[in-house]
C-alpha cells in the first residue's frame, strides 16, 4: 500500500518571539520584521504522515499557499521527512480570507491528484481560526476528522481515529478519502534530520531561483529531485473572482492592540483569619467555589 497524502502547511510569524517592532503604529503585525516559522500544529501533522509512511508506505507531499518565502517553509518540511513540496504562490491570491484560501487550496489538491489524506494542522497560530481545514474538506467533498491526537488503524480504504475532546476523547472510524485537522497533542515533530537538510537546502522553487531560471536549470532541479514546484492561480484552473481580497466576503472593522498587564501582587497574612479572607475573596470573584 502507498497511499498519497498532502500535508497543508502555512508559513507564521514567530508569535512568540515578538519584539518591539513586531506591531505598526496602525496595530496591525509587521510580518516583514518577525522571523517565519511552520506553523507549529502543521509541523504535528507532517509528523503524523512520516509516521505512517515509515508504518504503512506512502508519498507526503506538502502544500502551501503564501509569498515566495513560504518556499523556506516547505524547505522545512523536506528537512523532516516530506518527499515532495508544492508552493502556490500568486499576487492575485493576496488578501484571501479563509473562504478564498481553502478555495485556492482545494484547486492545488485537486491538481495535486487527490490524495488518500489531507492532513491540517488545528489552526494557525496568526490567523487562528481553525477553519482552513473544515473549509477544504467541504470543498473537496472529503469527510473530516478535526482535533485528531491518533491515527490507531489505517489501511488502504478506511481509518479509525482518536479524537480530543474537552475534558476526553472519541473513536471515529471512516472512510478514505478523508481530510484530518491534527492537534499538537499528537506527537513530538522530529527535529530537520542532519542528512536531509544536506541535500534539500539546494532546493528551490523557481520564483527563488536567480534571474530568469532557464529550462534546463529547472529540469536539471527536477531530476535531482531538488525543485519546489511552483504553481500560479491559472496553474490551478482558479476562477480568479473567487481568490484573493474578490473572493473574500470578510472585511476586518477594526483591529485594537491589546496589552496585558498584571495588577501586582497582594500579602496574605499567614494567619487564619488572613487565609480566611483570602477564601471569601476568591470565591466571591468565583476563581473558585
Ligand atoms: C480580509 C482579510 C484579508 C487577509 N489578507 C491576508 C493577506 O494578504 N496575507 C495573508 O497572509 N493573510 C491574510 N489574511 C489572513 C488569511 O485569511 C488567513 O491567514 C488564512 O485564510 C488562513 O486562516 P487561518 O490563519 O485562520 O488558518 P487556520 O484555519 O487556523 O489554519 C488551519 C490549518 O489550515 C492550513 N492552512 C492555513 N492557511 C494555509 C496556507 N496559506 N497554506 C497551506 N495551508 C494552510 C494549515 O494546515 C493550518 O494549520 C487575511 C484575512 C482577512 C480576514
């Protein structure tokens, strides 16, 4: 059994590295002065796929939309056991809401070949809605399984799944085709192995490429196995009304810089009656009753 399996990854702002700089005076985050990391919970589910090919065989190929950068993102993902990378990567998908960016991916899967599983990470630490994969899931027809800790069974028609929930768990079982959102919970990501990082820090995709990148470079990229690919919104066969800010119905009305204080700190008297008021006071505040 090979099964074919797409890890969606989104390249971040390192959150919590952020420095002064890190905002604009607008309150917006100044994406250009933060380093760029995968996205932590995507790094869990490219995991997830190594893990099953070394159990079972498979192709990972992992998938992301954004700027020429992200290709540094997916670099990331050769490191750590991806056989191939796919950037889509095109001005007129700028400014997509979730409903554009699920669009965008669910035409790059689609081209891709549509695999056994599409793996998720839960949500994105910057964006932080947790909607890209229920989105692509509904737009690939594919059924869901969000919030996935463990794949327990796998073979080539069906899967059966844990799934987290607040305060437990569930077992689902199901077919494939499917699309997962995975948690962090699910495992350790391996660290970039030494021996692979050797051979895939020469690979580009071609927007990185300098100069006009000739055919023959590119080819020659290709049979070493070193070329991201790279495709464009008419790569994709994309209705272009759908991608980028003209597919996206969302419109931010206000964004507001939020910074948390702490009110100090209060002395308890080490007596029963200091313990005591202490009690009313929680309890009136309900942090405990
Ligand atoms: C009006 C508006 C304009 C926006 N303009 C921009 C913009 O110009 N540039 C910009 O970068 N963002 C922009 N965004 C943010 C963008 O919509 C979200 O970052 C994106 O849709 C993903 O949503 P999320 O971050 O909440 O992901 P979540 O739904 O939290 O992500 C869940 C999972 O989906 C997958 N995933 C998410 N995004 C991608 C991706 N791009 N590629 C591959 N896999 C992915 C990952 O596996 C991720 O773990 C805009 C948002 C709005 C509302």
């Amino acid at each position: 059994m090979t099964l074919e399996i797409i890890v969606c990854v989104k390249q971040v702002p390192d959150t919590e590295n952020l420095s002064g700089e890190a905002m604009k005076e607008d309150g917006t985050v100044n994406r250009s002065a933060l380093p760029a990391i995968v996205n932590p919970e995507d790094l869990n589910a490219l995991e997830m796929a190594v893990q099953i090919k070394e159990a079972h065989g498979a192709r990972v190929t992992a998938l992301s939309m954004g700027p020429p950068r992200a290709a540094e993102a997916l670099r990331e993902c050769l490191y750590r056991g991806a056989d191939r990378a796919i950037l889509v990567t095109d001005r007129r998908t700028a400014a997509s809401d979730t409903l554009a960016t699920s669009y965008v991916l669910s035409r790059a899967v689609r081209k891709a070949g549509l695999a056994d599983l599409v793996l998720c990470g839960r949500q994105a630490i910057d964006g932080d809605t947790a909607q890209i994969g229920p989105q692509l899931a509904e737009k690939l027809g594919l059924p869901q399984f969000t919030y996935v800790e463990e794949i327990r069974k796998i073979d080539g028609h069906s899967l059966e799944v844990k799934r987290s929930l607040d305060g437990g768990y569930e077992v689902l079982r199901g077919p494939l085709p499917a699309l997962l959102t995975v948690t962090s919970s699910a495992n350790q990501p391996r660290p970039p192995s030494a021996k692979r990082l050797m051979r895939y820090k020469k690979a580009l995709a071609p927007c990185e490429c300098p100069g006009e990148a000739s055919e023959d470079a590119l080819l020659g990229l290709r049979a070493r196995g070193l070329l991201i690919d790279q495709w464009d919104a008419d790569d994709i066969e994309a209705d272009i009304s759908a991608c980028g800010g003209s597919g996206s119905p969302t419109r931010v009305k206000k964004i507001e810089s939020v910074k948390l204080q702490s009110e100090g700190q209060k002395q308890v008297e080490p007596s029963r009656e200091g313990l005591g008021a202490l009690v009313e006071e929680l309890s009136k505040e309900h942090i405990f009753d």
